[in-house]
C-alpha cells in the first residue's frame, strides 16, 4: 500500500524541484522523488515525462521511497548504479581486457565484455575515457615498451615482452611512441642531443630545448637550475647541450614570442603526446590571440563535449608555453584557473593580449 506524502514547499525542496525539472545528472544520488499517481519512484534525471509538481514527494534514499511503497522506474532504474558508474565499470572492465591482452582485442570482443553494441561501445568509451579504443592501447602499449626498455636484458626482449609480435611492427611504431631510438631511450637517452639555452623575459626565466625534430620544451618559472633539472630528469642520460649561434636564434624567435603572444610564429615544434593530447593542443593553437575558450568549449571542438576534465589534463601536460596557448583556456565563468607555470603568468599573458579578467582566480584545475 502506496502511503500518501504531503507535498513540501520548502526551499530545498523546491530545489529538488528544480534538479527534477532540468534532469539534472548532478543531483542523481543526492535524493529520488516519486510519483503517487504512478507508484513510481526515480532519480532526479530521469527522462521518463514530468509528473505534476503536486504529485511528487521527495525521499533521501530509495529505501525510503520503497518502504511508502513505491517502486522503482524501470527507465531510470534507481534501484541500480547510476548510468554514468555502470558505464564507467563496463569502460573499466574493458581497459583491463587491453592491458592484459597480448595483441588488441577486436572491437567486437570489448564491446561483447562491455555488454554493449559495436557503436554505443566505442562511443562510450570515448566519452568516458577521452580517446578511442585504439587509441587508449596504443598508448598503454607505449608504457608498456617504456618500462621493459628499462628492464629487458636486449632491445629484442623488450619487443616481445611488450606484446609485439615482430621487430618491423615495433621499430615503425618506436619512433612516435618514445621519440628517439629504442636504444637510447634504453640507455636513459644516451647518444641524444637535446640542445637548450636558459634566459630571461619579461616573464621571468625561460628555458628552450630542441632535439632535430624542433623544440621540444618551452618552460618557464623563477630559478633556471629547476627549469634545466626538469630537462635532465626526463632524460638523464641524454647529451644536453649548450645552444650555438643558430640555436641563439631559435631561442630569441621564442621569446620574441613570449614577449608579443599575439604574432604569428611559424615554429617547428617536437610535439609528443598521446593522440588525445594532441588534438586537445592542435585545437589550442587554433584560438586567436586576444581570445579564449572554455575547458568545454575545447572538448566540443573536438569533438568529444564530456571530455572536459581530460582536456583540462591535456592543458596541464603542455610543455610548450605560449607555442600551444593553453593559457587562453578559462572556467565557463570567465575566470582563471590555474596555469603549470603560474596564474599570476597566465594573467599577465592574457592581459598583454588585450584581455581582461575578473574573476575570481582558482588553483585548483590547472591548465
């Protein structure tokens, strides 16, 4: 038996109200409402159509709302893990068949461990994840050839403990999975030079570094002896060396950047990443100077709109200032967040563009 609740006119419930109204995802966990003309009770989001306002009631927990007698709605299943945790768990569930599996599991198979058809599977796993399937192993691969490159007794037994099944398949990936040889990324970068020069701008200390492919690093901050430690630790058996004249030119075609962001600099940039990375940063140099976008705005231009956190990863993970702008990415509102370099640079940066914020600055999701 159904037991009739009053409706509530509180504040908070009328915010509850609200989240029903809007479908709100956010809201799912936090309350369940039902429905006395139906028996029903779902979550905040449900797309079921929306009951009169004076037939709803609010409950804190489903157990609450089963013990008045409802029953849960067989579309939002309330009685279940949110939709967002059962994809996330199916998504789970299929990295780890990648990471345990020898060669790429076919699509077919990760969607049939996924529970889930061909398309909806790859479009979920975008969603959650940010890349593709394939993307996500070859990357995972990647790691994989980093750590036995570290461990491996040859070269060769790092191949095949790595998953490949021949060195051609290896060596025609190796280059963009580590950026130099296997042997010297074997050797901690030994035999690779990595030429860099540390100067000033308006900024503070900035530091250049390029292999033969183009500059690899433009990094900024207070104290030169960090900025080159960074270099050296990524790469601590690497040759670094000191910048000749050309390289003094590069060097000053870089600041001359830092020093008017809004000029056209047509730099060749060694740009390594994963395959998400590098579109979020190919989107980011595609935004004018003087201008900005949103972590969302990102995400929607390329294609991935709920990829917004992992955006804001790939934002973080930008080692070429001012080169790749991310500082020219804010929070919806308009105001900054935080900057690997600093958000005091990253204000100052916008401001020398023409752009003026005022919002309130926040640390806490780096870009």
């Amino acid at each position: 038996m159904i037991t009739i609740s009053m409706v509530s006119t509180t504040p908070n419930d009328d915010a509850r109200w609200q989240a029903v109204v809007r479908r709100d995802r956010t809201a799912d966990g936090a309350f369940f409402y039902s429905v006395r003309t139906t028996g029903i009770y779902c979550r905040p989001s449900c797309a079921s159509r929306l009951a009169r306002r004076e037939n709803v009631a609010f409950h804190a927990t489903r157990a609450e709302a089963e013990r008045e007698g409802f029953r849960a709605c067989k579309r939002c299943r309330p009685d279940e893990a949110a939709l967002d945790a059962r994809r996330a768990a199916a998504v789970a569930k299929a990295c780890r068949l990648i990471e345990e599996s020898d060669e790429m599991p076919s699509l077919d198979a990760l969607a049939e461990a996924a529970e889930m058809s061909r398309f909806h599977f790859h479009r979920v796993f975008k969603q959650v994840t940010g890349v593709t399937p394939k993307a996500y192993a070859e990357a995972h691969r990647a790691g994989r050839v980093q750590d036995e490159l570290g461990r491996a007794a040859t070269v060769t037994q790092a191949i095949y403990e790595s998953g490949f099944q021949s060195n051609g398949r290896f060596y025609a990936a190796s280059s963009q999975m580590l950026g130099m040889t296997p042997t010297a990324f074997r050797k901690g970068g030994h035999g690779t030079s990595i030429r860099f020069a540390v100067g000033e701008c308006w900024l503070g200390s900035i530091l250049v570094a390029a292999t033969d492919k183009g500059v690899c690093a433009i990094l900024l901050g207070n104290n030169p002896d960090e900025l080159v430690r960074e270099v050296q630790d990524r790469f601590p058996k690497a040759q670094l060396v000191g910048g000749d004249a050309a390289f003094e030119e590069l060097v000053a075609r870089v600041v001359g950047l830092v020093e008017a962001p809004e000029q056209s600099l047509d730099l060749p940039l060694d740009v390594r990443g994963s395959a998400f990375q590098k579109r979020v940063w190919q989107a980011l140099r595609g935004i004018p100077a003087g201008s900005t976008l949103s972590y969302a705005d990102v995400a929607a231009r390329i294609g991935q709109p709920k990829a917004v956190r992992a955006v804001a990863r790939a934002c973080a993970s930008n080692s070429l200032a001012v080169a790749i702008p991310c500082h020219r990415v804010v929070r919806m509102d308009g105001s900054l967040s935080g900057y690997r370099w600093g958000v005091e640079r990253k204000r100052a940066l916008l401001s020398r563009e023409g752009v003026e914020r005022e919002g309130v600055e926040r640390e806490g999701a780096p870009s």
